[in-house]
C-alpha cells in the first residue's frame, strides 16, 4: 500500500452520525474484524473482543447507552462494543493495556469498514460502575471484561451531514529530541 493510497483511506474515513436505513451485512463486518485482529498487542495477547449487535431490540438498548450518541441513537443499524480481557494481563502495571491494545485495533476496525463501504463512529465509553453493571447485566459478560469503547456501524448516508474537526498541525503534533526551555 502506498503512503498517497493510506493517506486517502484516512481522509475518508470520517465519523459518521447520519446512517441510512439499511441493514449492515455480516460478513463485511467479520472482514473488518479479520483486518482488525492484525493489531498489534501487548506479548501479542490479543486481549480484545467485537461483541457486534444488530437484533433490533437488543441494538436498541446498546445505542443508549454509551453517552454522546443522543439525537442520534435510533439511526445506527449496527452497534459494537469492543472489550478487553484484563485476565490477559497478569500484573499490576499491565491493567491499561486493555486500552491501549483494544484502540490500535479499533483503529484497524474503523479503517476496514471504510473499505468495504462501511461507516462508522466511535463512541467514548466513561468508566461509571453503573453504566459498566447495566452493560454486564444485559450481555452478561464476565466480570474479567471491560468495555473500552463502542463503534456505530452503517451504511453512510449520502445526505448526511459530518461535522468538520479541524485537525492540529505537524509542528503542534511532534517534536524530535530536546525541547527548547523558554
């Protein structure tokens, strides 16, 4: 892959919060996931789980959840929360590995939907002990598992409007060696 062809994928890419009505293929999905499973992880542990939701009822409840997605919610076809695995992490100074292994391969995952014609938006999850129990008792995950994120999935509708962020600049964004002391 050339530099001009991942610079391309990445301005495309954008996060999408206007869905069309149109239910979301699993098998693109699964393609998505597939790219995503390449990430690099802490001891190549892998400690991230897709649990994707596209029952009606059940997404309906998923959609409501995570905050931030309010005048939005009722248009995702598909929603997925990505976990983590803190049991794949013996140690102490290993429990924000989750994080950090579950984003590269989100990342991965969001970039894959864009190539197989898929949308989508991250969505913050905040660690609040009763939105983490009210995610465990309606999936029934184990108590091993943290929700890192959750990503909306859809076909991107044409019509939609995507709010614009202006990113930073290069020089605001790296610095090579020593920092000047001013």
């Amino acid at each position: 892959v050339s530099y001009s062809h991942l610079q391309q994928l990445v301005h495309q890419r954008k996060s999408t919060r206007t869905f069309l009505k149109k239910s979301v293929p699993r098998n693109l999905v699964d393609q998505a996931v597939e790219i995503a499973s390449k990430a690099p992880s802490s001891c190549n542990r892998q400690p991230t789980h897709y649990r994707i939701y596209d029952e009606p009822e059940l997404r309906k409840e998923m959609t409501h959840l995570p905050l931030g997605t309010a005048g939005f919610a009722d248009n995702i076809p598909m929603i997925c929360a990505l976990t983590g695995d803190l049991s794949a992490y013996f140690y102490e100074r290993d429990r924000h590995s989750i994080y950090i292994d579950g984003c590269l391969s989100a990342m991965l995952f969001m970039l894959a939907l864009e190539t197989v014609g898929l949308a989508s938006c991250p969505l913050n999850w905040v660690e609040i002990d009763e939105l983490d129990r009210k995610f465990e008792t309606i999936v029934g995950i184990p108590k091993h598992e943290r929700v890192i994120m959750f990503i909306a999935i859809g076909y991107p509708d044409p019509e939609g409007h995507v709010a614009f962020s202006e990113k930073k600049d290069l020089d605001l964004l790296r610095s090579y060696n020593r920092v000047e002391k001013g």
